[in-house]
C-alpha cells in the first residue's frame, strides 16, 4: 500500500475524510474539523524508513496534526517557529522510544529540540523538522543561539566542600543548552571543565587546570547526587568532562563498605592521559575560575 492510500485509511479511522493538495504537499482533512495536514517531512521520513515502518507513522503523523491543531503556532513553518526553538537536554533513558528531532551530547545525555514558550515547549517531531530548508543539526545550533540571546544564565561562585565552582543558572528548562556557549560565560582552559547537570536548569562547573580536579571530581559527584536524589525535576547524578566541544561521562560510581562511602573514579582514557599529566605538572593549589 502506497503512503497516500495509507493516509486516506487512518484519516477515514480518525472519522475524517481527506483530499489531496494538487502538488501533494498538503492533505486536508474533512469531519469534525477542518484541518490541513503538511505532508512534506512525513513523505521525507518515510524514503528513511522501511515500508513496515510506514503505517505508524502515518498514525502518528496525523494523531499528532489532531492533537496540536489548536497551537498558536505551525511548526512546519521555519519563519513562525524560528523564534520559539529552544534545546531541552533529557535523559537517554527518559526519552525510550519517543521520536524527536535531537543530538547525543554524551553517551546518556540528549539535546532534544523543542518548540513552544518557556515550559510548554514541547519536543519537534522529524516530519515537521523535515518541512524545513535547514537540517536538522542546523536547527539545534539556531535553538542554541535562541537560548543564549533571550534566556542569559546567571553567573555565582560556590563552593563545595572546599572546590570552587561557578554555578549557572536560569529560568528556563534550556540552561543546560548553554554548555556549547559556555566560554560565552567563562575563561575555558586548554584541558576544558568539569561539568555537572544536576538539572535542566543549572550548570556546575570546575576548571581542569591542576590536580586537585580529582578532589573536584568527588565533591561535584556528591552535589550532583544531593540534587538527582530530591526528584523532580532531576536530570543526572554523574560529573562530566567538557572538552573540544564534547561532552564526556566521568564514571565515578558511590559505593558503601563497612560503613563508609567511597567513590570509585574510572575516567576515560582521554581524560586519564589529562590526569596524568596534571599529576606530573607544577600545582600552585589554587583553584581558579
């Protein structure tokens, strides 16, 4: 069955019935509502797709179309939404199955792209993201630059146990977005920062300039763990490094014994080569920011 027959099947399910646009970029559908469907990014999706793929996406497709019929706002159109695009950094884990227009920013984090107002802003599916003469990575950078000119964080010094960090924060869910804007905010050394993302809203961040980064490691780690552990809201326990534009999971694992807890550090090689240069290197014991 071809993508259009496959259309006319799930709108007449829905209780619509449906005429194609001429040019077949459009599909209006006729029932309870009058509703005119893009079809640009959904035919786009579905050349990426196998034909097994192609009857739920139809479903979700127009399910969708349905659901957000009464938005402000037509998220197929670049020039109306461009303003609205914003980055929502999620947990691999949270996001499951769901189909969103989004990028790793480490192996258990995601940039996912989002469209609305403040916290009504919800996830852009492929096949709108698809109606646009921008890719999908040049979409992401644009709701990073949103970000950071209309949702600027706040800059205070902190500090943890003795480690000094810089803690950002704004009002908005996007603050996490700002790591890729970071020396927008602060000096970043050659070795890059320790990064912690208790939340969306927040950035916690340390120097990787001396040795004590490892004592750093520790302190921010059990931040990190306060702030997951109060719930709502949380987004990662763990500390990471920040380095050449790349986000990288610092393993450090909490564990209990005889009463104590310690925590086992297990870095990445890159960041373990960096360590053991640290460790060689002259240390005035200051911490800088």
């Amino acid at each position: 069955m071809d993508l259009d027959s496959l259309l006319e099947l799930v709108a007449g399910a829905l209780g619509y019935t449906c005429s194609f646009a001429t040019d077949g970029g459009t599909l209006t559908l006729s029932g309870p509502r009058r509703i005119v469907v893009r079809l640009a990014g959904l035919h786009a999706e579905a050349r990426r797709r196998s034909r097994e793929d192609w009857p739920m996406l139809v479903s979700e497709h127009l399910a969708h179309a349905l659901a957000t019929v009464d938005e402000p706002f037509d998220a197929c159109d670049l020039a109306e939404v461009r303003p609205l695009l914003r980055i929502r950094i999620q947990s691999d884990d949270d996001l499951g199955a769901a189909r969103v227009v989004g990028r790793h920013l480490s192996t258990d984090l995601v940039e996912v792209l989002v469209v609305g107002d403040g916290a009504a802003g919800r996830p852009v599916r492929p096949e709108e993201a698809g109606c646009w003469p921008i890719t999908a990575a040049q979409a992401l950078d644009l709701a990073v630059d949103n970000a950071r000119g209309d949702d600027p964080l706040s800059v205070t010094e902190a500090d943890l146990g003795g480690v000094a960090v810089r803690r950002l924060s704004g009002p908005t869910a996007s603050a996490a977005a700002h790591l890729r804007r970071l020396g927008d905010y602060l000096a970043v050394p050659a070795d890059g920062v320790l990064v912690a993302l208790p939340d969306p809203a927040t950035l916690v961040v340390h120097p990787v300039e001396g040795i004590g980064v490892v004592r750093a490691i520790e302190r921010m780690r059990l931040f990190a763990q306060r702030e997951f552990d109060r719930g709502a809201g949380a987004l990662s326990p763990q500390v990471y490094w920040w380095h050449d534009g790349r986000l990288t999971l610092v393993r450090a694992d909490l564990t209990s014994q005889d009463g104590q807890t310690r925590l086992v550090v297990a870095p990445p090689p890159e960041f373990a080569r960096v360590l053991a240069a640290l460790a060689v290197r002259p240390d005035d014991g200051i911490d800088r920011l």
